[in-house]
C-alpha cells in the first residue's frame, strides 16, 4: 500500500499511551464524546514506560510522607504551601476515578488501588526537631488533620517493626502516620482507562507507532508523519490539536514541533532502582511505606523508602529508589536521546544549570559507583537486620528533568511537572517526572483550561466538570465539612479500607 493512502483527520492527537494521555483522553470524551481522537505510542502496549508499576513508586504521592515537599525556611518555619497543593490535587484524582468506577468505565479498583498507611521518619535530634515541627505546622490543615506525631521507641515499633528491630533506643526517633495513604498500581490504572477509551467510538489507539515528525501548517492545524514500526508503513495524521505525553520522550518531540514556547527547554535524564526483596517472612512484616529524608544533593525522585507494594494482587517490598545515569530519556530509549535533545538554543540553560548543579552530579557518579553491599548498607538504616541475600536489584524507570532557561541564572533544572503549549493552544507537552501520575487529573485540567479556554468556559463543560470531580473550583482544605464527605464517597466507591 503507498503511504500516502493512510491518511487521517482526527480532531485531537495523543502521543503515548501513558497515564497523563489516558486521562486527558478520557477527559475529552467525557467533555465532548463527539471528538475524534487517535492516539500513538512506540510500544506494543501502554503504560510501559513511566506509568509502570515497577518503574514509579506508586505511592500516591498525597504529600503525607514525602518530606522534600515540606522544606525548612531559613527563620526555622516549615513551607506547607507545596504540600498542601499537591494533597488537594492528589484528591481531584481520587474523585475522577472514582467517578469512572461508579460510570463502570473502571472495573474492579482494588486492581490498582490499596489501602496503605504512609509514615515519614527520621533519627537524630535535629531531624527530629524538624518532624515535630512539619507535623506541628501541616496537623492544623483540614487535609492533615489525622496525622500522628511519635516519638515513642515502642510505638513506632508496633507502626513498622522491621524499620525498628535491630535499631538502638539510645539514638533518638520519630515518627508521622498518615492512615489514608494508599499504593496505586498506575500500570493497571493506566491499562483499563486505554481500554475504556478503545470502546469509545471515534477513538484509536495505535501501537506500535512512532511519531516521526510534526508540522504546523499556515491554518495552525497539525501534519503528523508516524511510522508503523511493524509493517514499515508510513502514515500521515492531520489534526486541529496535538498532546505530547510521551514521557522522557516529550522534549524530543517538542523540539521536532518547533514552537516558539519550546525554545530554551532541555532534559536531564536520571535513571532509577530499586532493591526488591525475594524473603516472604520479611515482606509479610511490612505493611506501611516509610519516608525519610533525602541525601544532600539527591534529586527529589531518590528520597530514600521502604514500600509494602500490592502488584498484580501479591504484595512486595521495595527499599530505593538508588538514582543513576544514563544518556537515554527513556527506559526503552536511544543512547543519543541526550545528544540529540541539545541545540544552539537550549546549549546554554543546559551548560548553566550543569554548572550550577555540581552537586547533584557528584552524587549521580556516587550512586552509580555503588555495589550490592553499598546498597544494603544504605537499606539497613532503615532495616538494621536486613540480611543481603534477601534482596535483589530491579531496574525502575528513567526520568527527565526539566532544564529551561533563566535570567539570573542562564539556566535552571527544575524538579515536578510542566506543561508547555503553543500560544494559539492547538499543542500541548509535558515534561517532567514526579509527583506526576498521582497529580495527573489537576495537571489535565490545567491543560484543557488552557487550550480549551472557550469551552472550559462554557456551562455544558463546567457541569460535566463538577460531576466527574465534585469539588472541582473549590478548595477542600477551605472546606473541611465537603472534604470528609468527598474522602469518605470516594474511599468507598474505590474500596478502600482505612
């Protein structure tokens, strides 16, 4: 077949078929169920890079343990404004998915979403200081209000043993549980939303598919050249509005776009592990996720954890992640991802923010001289008696962190997400890593808002936008009484025990 016969108009383009492609999506069908929608991804299925169990911590990062969200002010105060922000956006999640559930467009929640308290914890008296002082200030918010603060060698002891078994009662301790945290298998979460959006009519999901090249003709509307890797056929998608949600691969694909709100933009790939353990007994011991603080220098995706994980209905322990280095931006990437992602406009930014980051390279090179040994003894002051025969190395997944360019500075890396879109909204990209998955609804929103603007503005959007997450426009920690009513619908509709 000429490759000039496949030819398609759809009104919307998703690259990747990961979690933030699914969401937006299914937003959009949701918004609109007569739009057309196609959606590209390299691999022979979704969420095989970033939004893959074992590539992310699945935490579901509600800010609850997570202690770099939570930095100490120079005067001594604790910053809670990130945290509070990321809390409240981890909700709108929690609603839209329960919202799906209850649509029957999900099945079967407990497939992707467990009950498991998170803790944050810490030794030292300094440190200790601080966690008095974050639970102090982040305790008075609606959102927090059921954390724990202890500094009770014995009842910390009761809370995660393995973390305390072993460990001398001389040093001081402490403690913040959080009951409502949860795991989030986003693999299998990501799974069934493709899956609802493959029953949709006017929707396709290509895989197998790259996406070459992307062009913006005069009418401000989108050529897309993708190539069939499996039969080496070329095709060809016309389009009023393109997502790039390709993960590490987002920069690349921006630069090939080439807008004018691109320019400036590199990556700073950083790659992840973890130690897996294989000893059931020591798995069955665990039943919380414990957060503690990260190294100096380490990037915000290596704060050190131990994580009880629910994966395909079997639980597992998890101790890193241990950060590395590695020239591709994507797990299943090219070696020249980096090299290609470097042009005359982002050479700067890229050279500026490496200058002004010499910390976090000397402890790139530090993780990734590591041996088996070095990573047990770093598992041990989290699980004294953690013998090293228990444990295995996995590969997680790859990240891509921002570098953009600065002022003051000529270029900065920057650690979260940021969505990027042309000025007349007809294309959109992400980039970024966590917290990511968890905040994804939020992050979507954002987008729709601002390349749908009309729409979004319009009553039939915001009605369907209320019903899908109820406290959409407003603030639930502003609104204590809507917030346990929201937590409580949706920890039943997503079957969540605590």
């Amino acid at each position: 077949m000429d490759d000039l016969q496949i030819k398609t108009q759809p009104d919307v383009v998703l690259i990747g078929a990961g979690i933030m492609s699914a969401t937006l999506g299914i937003f959009l069908k949701e918004l609109n169920p007569e739009l057309t929608i196609e959606i590209y991804e390299r691999l022979d299925k979704p969420a095989l890079e970033s939004s893959d169990v074992w590539n992310n911590a699945g935490t579901g990062h509600a800010a609850f343990c997570e202690l770099n969200y939570t930095p100490q002010n120079e005067d001594g105060t604790i910053e809670t404004s990130k945290a509070i922000k990321i809390s409240e956006q981890f909700q709108l999640s929690r609603q839209f998915w329960s919202y799906l559930v209850s649509e029957k467009k999900l099945h079967s929640p407990e497939k992707f979403i467990h009950s498991v308290p998170h803790l944050s914890f810490v030794w030292g008296e300094e440190n200790v200081d601080y966690l008095k002082k974050r639970f102090d200030a982040l305790q008075q918010n609606p959102l927090f209000s059921a954390m724990k603060f202890t500094s009770d060698f014995d009842e910390l002891k009761v809370l995660m043993p393995l973390v305390m078994e072993g460990r001398s009662s001389d040093i001081p301790v402490a403690g913040t549980f959080m009951p409502y945290g949860t795991d989030i298998n986003f693999g299998a979460l990501t799974e069934q939303m493709m899956h609802c959006l493959s029953l949709q009519k006017g929707v396709s999901i290509y895989y197998n598919h790259e996406v070459k090249k992307l062009k913006q003709r005069e009418d401000s509307s989108w050529r897309i050249k993708i190539k069939d890797l499996e039969n080496n056929l070329t095709r060809k998608a016309y389009t009023k509005f393109v997502f790039i949600g390709a993960g590490g691969g987002s920069l690349l694909l921006l630069e090939k776009a080439s807008i004018k709100e691109g320019e400036g933009y590199g990556g700073f790939p950083v790659s992840g592990q973890w130690l897996k353990c294989t000893n059931e007994e020591v798995i069955q011991k665990h039943d919380v996720k414990v957060y503690g603080k990260a190294t100096v220098g380490a990037p915000p995706m290596s704060v050190p954890h131990l994580d009880t994980r629910i994966i395909d209905g079997k639980k597992e322990l998890l101790f890193g992640p241990f950060a590395g280095f590695s020239t591709k931006f994507l797990k299943n990437g090219s070696y020249l991802d980096l090299v290609k992602s470097v042009e005359l406009g982002n050479l700067v930014p890229l050279i500026s923010a490496g200058i002004h980051n010499i910390p976090l390279t000397k402890y790139l090179v530090q993780q990734v001289m590591l041996s088996h040994e070095d990573r047990i003894e770093a598992l041990r002051e989290y699980f004294p008696n953690a013998k090293s025969e228990d444990w295995e190395l996995l590969q997680a997944g790859q990240r891509v962190q921002v570098i953009k360019k600065d002022e003051k500075e000529g270029g900065i890396l920057e650690f979260g997400t940021e969505i990027i879109n042309s000025h007349d909204g007809s294309l959109s990209a992400l980039l970024g890593a966590s917290p990511g998955a968890s905040t994804a609804v939020a992050i979507m929103l954002e987008l729709v808002a601002r390349c749908f603007p009309e729409e979004s503005k319009s009553e039939l959007w915001q009605n369907k936008l209320k019903q899908m997450i109820p406290s959409f426009g407003k603030s639930l920690n502003n609104n204590p009484d809507l917030f346990l009513e929201i937590q409580k619908n949706t920890s039943e509709i997503l079957k969540l025990t605590n």
